[in-house]
C-alpha cells in the first residue's frame, strides 16, 4: 500500500509539473507582442529575424520556464551543420519559425523522454514486475515518446503542404487575374494572400511573408526561393521557378499562370485516375480474404453436420 501510495503521488506532481510547464511556456509578453506587430506591419522586420510569430509554445517571445531549461539543450554535445540545419528545416516548414525553434524542441524532447523514462519505472516497480519486464517497458516507452515528436513533425509538415497544393491552383487563377488588371508581381501575391486567409490560411501566411520580404528591400525572386524552400512542396517549387524564369525572360506572366493552372489541374486529376485504379486493386485482398473466410465457415459447418449424421 506504500508503494501505491508513493507512485500515485509521483504521478500526481508529475501531471502538475507537465501543467505548470505548459502554461508558463504559451506564456507571452504582451508589450513585446504589440511591438512585433507593429514591426511587421511597417515590413521593418531584422535580417536575423525574417520568419518569427509571436504565438504558441516554439513561437514569439521565449517563456520564463524556457529560458531556464535552455542551459540543458546546450550541455548536449552540439550536432553535426548538416543535421542541425535538417532539423531547423523541418521546424520552418511545419511552422515553427523562431530562431531558438531547434533548442526547445530539443529541450521538450529531452523531457518528454526522461518523464517517461522515470513514469515507467516507478509504474513497473508499483506493480511488482520483475527487472526485465520493467527495463522492457521502460525502455519501449522511452523510444516511443523519443520518436513521437519527429512523427508530429512530419505529419504537420504533410499536412501543411497540402492544405497549399490543394488551394494552388485557385490561387493561381487569382494571380494571373490581379497580374492581367495590371498589378505587379509582388502586388498580386499580396491580394491572393489577402484573398485566401479563410480558404486556406496556410498559404495565406506563406504569401505574407513573402510580401513583406519584398517590402522590406529583398528581391522577387529571392523571396520566392525562400517561399519555395520554406514550404518544400514540389507544386509550389515549380510555380515558383516558372515565376522566376518568366521574370528573367520577360514573358508575359498572366499567359504563363493560366498555362501552368491547366497542367496542375491536369497532374491533380490524373493523380486521382491512378489513386482510384490502385484502390480498386487494393480492394481485391480484404474482399479474397472475406470470401475465403464465408467458404471455410460454410465448409466448416457443412462438415460438422455430416460428420453428426454419420455417426
């Protein structure tokens, strides 16, 4: 009973601690929140600090709790150039764009694993298990909630790319249009930007910030580069390298969006034929496997009725 009386409360300041940290870290000062809006809204936004949003825990203004935990990320032995800027390139396309992004994730992750870690063993030690079984739990664990934060990841990352795939083509129907009333490039984006906040936020975002990016003295085709890389999407890369060849050659931009619309509408749905006809094909082994199942049964059953009149 002492042991259970030991591990409920560990559990306890656990789940208390996990909610002190979670509130102390959406925590945001709201002086230097109206100071970043007004900074992007003059487009005056610093070199070092292009992609920053001022909400949400790998967002804005860093927490108190998180300024203390900060010193444990860099006790870690620094990774490789390469696997550090991979990791801020995956923060950035799943929108997390401030700068100590990476630190916290690290951090974060450090703690997940080790709450874990300890939550398991006590748990096991509770329950009476023997060592084995508490090291496999223990361990099991630990390299599930190690790995959860990288899955998260990929799965926003997907998921943001292709919120903007399916609303690129509209979008581009728009910018050939604002580009044929006689707006300039940059102006364009800046309508489908304002334009697309309700239909599709992401790219809605994705746009501002190229927009201010040009505003604050970059130029079109750097912008669009760092819009193309920010994203990773493959539609997107292609729209903007079209974007940046018409502009080097002088073509006339709205006769090469509506040419591009075409294509990607025509890419779209033959994505879709070659889905539905891998579906269909999919659905011939859970359909053999159900039929198979109804033969033994009736085969069975038919069985046992003969064997219980023969006998």
């Amino acid at each position: 009973m002492g042991d259970v009386a030991i591990s409920t409360a560990f559990v306890f300041l656990s789940v208390f601690l996990a909610l002190l940290g979670v509130s102390t870290a959406l925590k945001t000062d709201s002086g230097r929140l109206r100071l970043w809006r007004i900074k992007s809204s003059q487009a005056a936004m610093a070199e070092d600090d292009p992609f920053e949003d001022p909400s949400g825990i790998l967002y804005g203004e860093t927490s108190p709790l998180m300024k203390k935990l900060a010193p444990v990320a860099q006790a870690i032995p620094q990774q490789n150039q390469e696997r550090e800027s991979e990791l801020r390139r995956r923060l950035l396309r799943a929108g997390f764009r401030r700068r100590d992004a990476a630190r916290i994730y690290t951090v974060l992750r450090i703690l997940l694993v080790a709450g874990v870690g300890v939550t398991g063993a006590v748990t096991a030690r509770t329950f009476g298990l023997s060592e084995v079984s508490a090291l496999g739990i223990t361990v099991v664990g630990v390299i599930a909630f190690y790995l959860a934060p990288s899955m998260y990841l990929d799965r926003r990352i997907k998921s943001r790319q292709s919120s903007i795939d399916t609303a690129l083509a509209p979008a581009i129907d728009l910018l050939a249009i604002s580009v044929d009333a006689g707006m300039s490039t940059s102006q364009a984006l800046a309508r489908v930007a304002k334009e697309f906040k309700r239909i599709s936020p992401v790219l809605s975002e994705e746009l501002e910030l190229v927009t201010m990016q040009t505003s604050a003295g970059r130029t079109n085709a750097d912008s669009m580069r760092d819009l193309a890389d920010r994203v990773g999407s493959k539609d997107l890369g292609l729209l903007v390298n079209m974007l940046i060849q018409t502009e080097r050659f002088g073509t006339n931009v709205a006769d090469a969006l509506r040419s591009h619309s075409d294509e990607l509408r025509t890419f779209r749905l033959q994505a879709a034929e070659e889905r539905a006809g891998r579906a269909s094909v999919m659905m011939l082994i859970p359909t053999s496997l159900i039929m198979v199942s109804i033969l033994v049964i009736i085969l069975g059953l038919g069985a046992i009725k003969a064997s219980d009149l023969l006998s």
